[in-house]
C-alpha cells in the first residue's frame, strides 16, 4: 500500500519471506562448512608439520559460540543484548589492563590491538542497538554508550581503538541514506584495499615514499616480521610450516626479546602457517559473515553497522594481533549472530533505501 507518497512494503513480495528465509538458511549452512573447513585444516596442516593448531581450534570454537548466543539474544533481546555486549566489552578492557595472551611487544598494534577490537565491537554493538531501540531515551542512552565507548579508547591512548570508532559512529549516521548492497560492497572492498596493502609492505612492493611513510607507524620489528611470514608462505605455500610454528622459522621473531612468535598480521599468519588455502579460508569466513548480514532480516541501518564494526576489526586483524584473543573472536561472533537473528518481536519501521534506490518502510 502507499500512504503519503511513500510505499510501505517488506523487503519483498509475498513469497519473499518464504524465499529470504531459504537464503538466510542457505548462509547458516555455509557458515558451519566454513568454520569447519578452518578447523580440519589447521588439524591436517598441524598433522603434516607437527604444529600446534590448538590456538585456530579455539578461535573457531569462539566464534561459533559467539554466533550462536548472538543469534539466540538478538531474537529475544533485540535491544538489551547488543546492549549488553557492549558494556561487555567496555568492562573487560577496563578490568584486564593486558588483553595479551604473551608476551608484549613495543608496537602499536601488538595486544593493543586487540583492546582496539573490542572496543570497536563495542561500539559497533551501542549503534545497532540505538537504530534497534523504539524509544527515544533508549536511542539517546544506547548512542550516548557508544559515544562514550568511543571517548574511553582516547582516554585509554588508544589510537587506533578510537580511530576505528569514529569510523563506525560515521558509517552507523551515514547507514540510513545508504542501500545495502552497496554498503556491503563498500566494506568489502576497503578490506580488500587493507589486506593488499599489508601484503604490499610484506613484500616490499610500495613506492619507497609511502613504503617510508607506513614503517613510521608500524615499526620496523613489524615489517620484518612481515618479510619473514611472507618468506616462509612463499617456500610453503601448499601446507604452510604448520599452525603456531611461525616463532620456530622466523629469524626476526626468534631475535627479539621477549617475543610472542607471531606475525602480528593475521593473513600474513595464516599464509605463512597453514598456506594459500588457510589464507582463502580466512576470506571465506568474512565474506560469509558479510553475505549472511546481506540476507538479514534486521533494518539495513543495523547491518551495515556491524558491518563497519567487523570491517574496522578485520583492518585491525591485518596489521596486528587481535584475532589471537578468544574475547575478539566471541565477540566478533556475537555481534555478527545479533545482527542476524530474527526479533521474535515486530521491529519499529525504519525507513530505508532499496536496491533501486525507492524509499520504503520496513518493519522488521
């Protein structure tokens, strides 16, 4: 029907739910073929080259974990649960002043990094919920949390934490004038750019200018941890040295003191310990938490925002360490499970723009 010019449809006709229902049942199911494609091959990888896959086993479980109790809360409790999670994720990185699992290294973004990961989650989580909420002081109170989210990574001096929550505060106001196929196309694609990029430094393919420019920030123990990870992903790209060996092989590593054996990137890991194909996995396990949003049945405002929360960690993820902390892989799960489960309770209609670029009116 229309009303006052404007079209109050669903997303699609009266056999779309039928057939969007099929298509979210579709990425559930692509969903558990890729995280246990990850997890047999980190064991077969690790049964080749006597590795130790017990760090990728338990991202994987956390991940699945987060998932599955986003899905479970963000039908019950579309507005507490992302909530909730946020004030999770604020508390943790105010009581445990060393998010790290070893040893610290004097960089940017070593277990820093994953400080900033949470913290972005959180506040990616406060704007969903603020878009979710019904009422205005609910709406008020959840984006006043992720403003403050957002001041707490400053105060903390973390940069890039706080860099990273502006950029999902921006992309949450901008997320209800943006259609979603091509927000999630945008999001996709700054991955991309990030991820080339590190690999670029890796092999020492930018112009020296910018080449100068990135080793500023990123330290040059980094970058040569880099170069190593690259090396041994090139001598081993089919099977990689095998899961949690990269601190055996590296020189760089090796030398340093103290040092927590990693590459502090997690692509440039993934290549060097369980090859090519860990590399893909990785890739598959982001794009189908990006197709699984595309097909949510939640308000597009809301998916695009976690979107920009799990592409600002997947950045974080390539120039560092955070997806080695168990708290990062849950709550990257959870967030990606609230923004993707039905409300057993109708949504308020948020007005958004469809494909074509018609405004119309869901409802949840």
């Amino acid at each position: 029907m229309r009303g006052d010019g404007v079209e109050f449809t669903g997303r699609a006709s009266a056999a779309g739910p039928a057939a969007d229902g099929e298509r979210r049942n579709a990425f559930d199911g692509v969903g558990v073929v890729v995280l246990g494609a990850c997890a047999a091959w980190s064991l077969l990888t690790a049964t080749a080259h006597d590795g130790r896959p017990e760090g990728v086993l338990l991202a994987v479980l956390a991940v699945a974990a987060g998932h599955a109790a986003g899905r479970i809360f963000g039908a019950l409790l579309p507005v507490a649960a992302p909530c909730a999670g946020a004030l999770a994720g604020l508390v943790l990185t105010l009581t445990v002043p060393h998010l790290a699992p070893g040893p610290q290294i004097v960089a940017p973004l070593g277990p820093a990094g994953a400080t900033a990961a949470l913290l972005t989650l959180s506040a990616g989580a406060a704007c969903c919920a603020a878009w979710t909420a019904p009422a205005p002081a609910a709406r008020l109170a959840a984006g006043a949390l992720a403003a403050g989210i957002t001041v707490t990574a400053a105060v903390r001096g973390s940069v890039v934490g706080a860099a990273a929550c502006v950029a999902v505060l921006l992309c949450s106001l901008a997320a209800g004038r943006t259609r979603r196929g091509a927000g999630i196309a945008v999001l996709a694609l700054a991955t991309a750019v990030v991820t080339g990029l590190t690999w670029a430094v890796a092999g020492s393919a930018l112009p020296d200018g910018l080449a100068s420019a990135l080793e500023g920030g990123l330290t040059t123990h980094r970058i040569e941890l880099w170069h190593d990870a690259l090396h041994l992903a090139g001598r081993n790209s089919a099977l990689g040295v095998g899961p949690g060996r990269f601190g055996d092989l590296s020189a760089t590593a090796a030398a340093a003191t103290p040092s927590d054996g990693k590459p502090h990137s997690a692509p440039l890991q993934l290549a060097a310990e369980q090859g090519v194909v860990g590399v893909i996995l990785l890739a598959a396990a982001y794009c189908w938490m990006l197709g699984a949003l595309w097909r949510s049945p939640r308000p597009t405002p809301v998916v695009l925002t976690a979107g920009a929360a799990l592409t600002a960690l997947a950045a974080i993820a390539s120039v560092g360490d955070a997806l080695s902390f168990t708290a990062v892989s849950v709550g990257a799960g959870l967030l990606a499970g609230l923004t993707t489960a039905r409300p057993l309770a109708r949504e308020p209609a948020l007005e958004e723009s469809d494909e074509s670029g018609e405004s119309r009116v869901r409802a949840g």
